[in-house]
C-alpha cells in the first residue's frame, strides 16, 4: 500500500529534517515547504493527505494560507505553533484547521493527532505497521489491535485512541483538556464527563489487582511506565 502524503509547511528547517526522518519509518512520506506562499501553491496541487501547518511564518503566515487554501480545498489540515494563547486556537480552528498543536511537541504525539484526524475526515490510513508498549500493554497501530500480558483485549475505536496517546506518554500526565482537543478539537467541559467514563472502561477492561491508569485529581490521567511506578 502506497504511504500517506503529508506536507509540511514551516520556515523551521532543522524541525522539518527530524519530523521527515521520524515519519519515513511510520508509512508516512513527509514533504517540507519553507513558506506560505510556495506552502500554499503546492497544497493546491491537490497530492497530499494531510497538511501541516506553521502559524508564524515570514510573508503569508499560516492564518492567511489556511484561509486561502479552505476556499478550494478541505483536506485536513493541522496547525503547529509556538503561540499557546487560547484566541490563537480558536482562530486557527476557526479559519478550518482540523486540529491545532502547540510547540513544542512530540513526534509521538503529532502521530497521534494525525492519525485521529485522517479517522474523524473518513480517510483511510494506510500506515506502516507500528508497535508501541508499556507496562506489558502492546498496542499495533497498523492493525488497531491490543495485547496485555499476551491476551488480546477488545476495545472500541475510542478507547483505542485514549490508549495510543496514553502509552506514548507512559509516565507523563496527560490533561483532559489535552485528551478532548486531540479527540475532539476542543477542550473538556466542567461537566463533560466523556473521557472519564472511557477511562473507566478501560480500566475495568485491563486492571487485575494493579493500577495501569491512574487518575490525577483536577489534572488528568496517567499511564504507568513500569510496574514499580
């Protein structure tokens, strides 16, 4: 199966050489342009899969292309940005983008956001196999697939997700907010209690006389690294 296209636009050129080496071994081929208006023409070009996006950029910064790009085209876009303010979400959210990520991040989690993006667009994704584990939890991201201890466990499309972006961040604590926005674009109400009630199925799902996911009160949950932790 051919990889999926993604296009890079970013005038930082040292973080395009290590996101294309990253994502050649993941079944992604990954395409730099170093600003807007090169980024833009060749995203009209109609070749990609997924666009992602700098905001700040020399000329026409990410704002402008995405503007310009949505009036002809709705592939997904996600927007990467060192700007963490709540209106500048919103704004790139609001002129299209399909998902907004601050700077700086992790492969692992751009990977991620990319992956639950191209799931909500309806394209397919036809990825290289990968294999992540922890605390002998091994998922199989080509195959969505889930082993504990050896034992396959069944899982919705959704618990999947949590579970992909908890093991990659096994050890780190991972917000709600930062769950609903990879998810969902959007963060988690006071009285939303969706993730919760998935993380909850989880657990019963894995959890024998130890904790795997741990709840961290006002923050968020986290997966533990090793069975010491």
């Amino acid at each position: 199966m051919p990889d999926l296209s993604v296009l890079l636009v970013d005038d930082d050129t040292e973080l395009a050489a290590l996101m294309q080496e990253f994502f050649a071994t993941r079944g992604f081929r990954l395409e730099p342009v170093y600003d807007g208006a090169r980024g833009l023409a060749r995203a009209l070009e109609g070749k990609f899969d997924l666009l992602l996006l700098d905001v700040m950029m020399p000329g026409l910064d990410g704002f402008e292309m995405l503007r310009h790009f949505r009036r002809r085209s709705q592939t997904p876009v996600i927007m990467l940005t060192a700007r963490t303010e709540q209106r500048d979400r919103i704004a790139g959210l609001d002129a299209g983008a399909d998902d907004y990520l601050p700077k700086p991040f992790s492969p692992d989690e751009l990977l991620a956001r990319i992956r639950a993006v191209l799931r909500r667009t309806g394209r397919p994704i036809f990825s290289a196999e990968e294999t992540i584990e922890a605390n002998r939890v091994r998922l199989n991201t080509g195959a969505r697939t889930v082993k504990y201890d050896g034992n396959e466990i069944d899982l919705t499309a959704i618990e999947f997700d949590i579970l992909e972006i908890l093991v990659r961040s096994a050890g780190r604590v991972v917000s709600r907010d930062e769950l609903m926005n990879i998810l969902h674009q959007r963060e988690a109400t006071p009285f939303e209690r969706s993730v919760d009630v998935h993380v909850s199925h989880l657990r019963k799902k894995f959890e024998a006389n130890r904790s795997l996911i741990r709840t961290i009160r006002g923050v968020g949950y986290q997966f533990a690294a090793g069975e010491s932790e």
